[in-house]
C-alpha cells in the first residue's frame, strides 16, 4: 500500500531518506524544508539539499520560516497526509501537526537514542569516542527527540571514523531503517518503546569555536576532535599568527607536559606537538591562504622550527 507522505528535512542527510521514500512507491505529496539562505563568498542564495531533490522529482516544497504559524499548519492539514516522516528538518513541530496524520509523525534520529538527543549526534559521537554509534526512528512527541523508539540500526566506528565519513553512512543506514519502519507500521507490526530517561543525555549545536585546539587536552582527546569536526568546522590552531587546520594526526605517547603546544620535532616527513598527554604527530594541515596537503608536502614549502609554539 502507498502512503500519503509530507516529507520534512532539509541537508544531505535528509534527501537519501526521501529518496527511499519514493524508491519504496509512497506518494511524497510535499516536502517541507529551511526557507532559501545566502551561500558562498558571494552570498548568493542557495537552495538546500531536499529542496533540490525534491524540485528534480516535481515534488512541490513549501518552506515557512516557523511551522507552529497558524497558516503552515492550516497548508500542512490541506494536504491531508497519512504519515509526516521528519529527518533533520530543523524546526520542532507543534502539537497540530503531530497529532494530524493517521499514522503519526516519525523521525530519523542519527543517534542510539536516548543517547544524544539533539542537534549533532554525529560529530559527538567521535569526539567522546564511542565505539558504535547509529540511527534510531522514533514516534515523534513535543519533547526534543523525546518520543517512542521504534527501530536502531547499529554501526561500529572506524578508528579514522571523521565526521563526514559518519555522516554519510548513518545517512544511508537511516534512509534505509526508516523506509523499513514505515513498512512495519503500515503492517500493523511496528513495536514501539519508551526511552528511559535516566539514560538520556543532550548535545548541542557545533560552533566554529570548538575548533580551536586547547593543547592542555591528551592528545587522544585532541585526535578525536580533529576527526569529529572533519569536514566542518574543522579543528584548528595559530601558527605565526596564521590559522592552521589540523586534517589528521596521529596520537604517540610520551614527552613533557609541561611543553603543551610546543613543537617537540620537526623532519621532512614529520611535526609533532606535546600536548597535554602524549604527542601529536601532525599528518594532513591546512595553512591559511593555502591548500589542503599532507604534512611532508607542507614541509617542502614552509619552515617550522623546534621549539615553535602553537597558539
């Protein structure tokens, strides 16, 4: 059986859901999405990713600034769907509309849930270190990621996991968990599951200023941000009052902390930082007004004496 489906999401990691949706023959009526924003050094306006998608299916989009508005939820009800599928849309719905459709409101939430409730599960999951991480659809109520769990899916981290490479597979994994959950409770079969709150915990949004290194941290602590912030906003530091964007590093262990921030050796294939605990060897940088490169490379065309200290 087809499904009437308002479909709400708004980055990359939304449209492989949508994608699903249509893959699995459902009626994707109308996708609601983040109103337009300016893009680039020239600030021209950009649509996002499920707008894109969406327009390139004939999909109509709609895109109010604030879904609890009177009309949007008026315009929502019009469309008379069976099931609102929400993933990464951005807003939190009001109680109108997850009350509308028949078969309720389902979200695609990229965490164990009740673990990382929130808006970057993602990038945290790598920096606390976890060994697994996953994507969770839930029965959507009026808390934030608060709802009934229906299905997990259940990914093991690679040890040069970034935040990117996560964000990709939990996108696919996601897309296809939920065109399986929508299947189950068209089916009547779907099992639903409260979240124990006593093991809920709550991340918020990433901010460019995460990036900036503290070299006091381990160096273990600091390798995980460099791969959880890869590829936005990306972890950085100072060198000669130029920012430098640390792309991977290798933890070794050793040295004095005592020197945290301080370049303890130099060769031409390698740098390496103290830290707080142990040693960063650098692998890939990024100098300001410059490319991407290896650390080899960087060291052909810039010159970092011992004892330089990051800042």
């Amino acid at each position: 059986m087809s499904l009437r489906v308002v479909f709400m999401g708004t980055p990359d990691f939304a449209v492989g859901t949508l994608m699903e949706l249509l893959a699995a023959g459902h009626e994707v009526a109308l996708v609601v999405t983040q109103p337009d924003k300016p893009k680039g050094r020239g600030k021209a306006v950009g649509y996002s990713p499920v707008k894109e998608c969406a327009l390139s299916h004939g999909i109509e989009v709609y895109q109010p600034k604030k879904i609890r508005e009177a009309d949007c939820i008026a315009y929502i009800k019009s469309i008379s769907p069976d099931i609102i599928v929400v993933a990464a849309f951005g807003q939190i719905l009001p109680a109108e509309l997850l009350n509308l459709p028949r078969f309720g409101c389902v979200n695609v939430h990229a965490s164990l849930l009740p673990k990382y409730r929130g808006a970057a599960p993602i990038q945290w999951a790598i920096i606390n270190g976890d060994a697994v991480a996953g994507v969770t659809t839930m029965r959507m109520d009026a808390g934030l990621d608060t709802g009934d769990m229906i299905e997990k899916s259940i990914l093991t981290l690679a040890e040069d996991e970034t935040g990117g490479s996560l964000f990709e597979r939990l996108a696919k994994e996601g897309a296809k968990l939920c065109a399986h959950t929508i299947q189950e409770i068209e089916n009547g079969t779907a099992v639903y599951t409260k979240q124990d709150e006593s093991e809920a915990t709550h991340v918020g949004m990433i901010s460019k200023q995460m990036g900036n290194i503290d070299w006091e941290m381990p160096a273990a602590q600091i390798e995980r941000l460099i791969r959880g912030l890869n590829p936005w906003p990306s972890a950085y530091t100072k060198l000669d009052g130029k920012t430098l964007k640390i792309w991977r590093a290798k933890v070794e262990s050793g040295g004095d902390k005592r020197d945290a921030g301080k370049v303890i050796s130099v060769g031409k294939k390698e740098l390496k930082a103290q830290t707080g605990d142990g040693i960063l060897s650098l692998l890939e940088v990024q100098l300001e007004g410059r490319k991407r490169m290896e650390i080899e490379a960087f060291l052909r065309g810039y010159e970092v004496a011992e004892g330089t200290v990051f800042s």
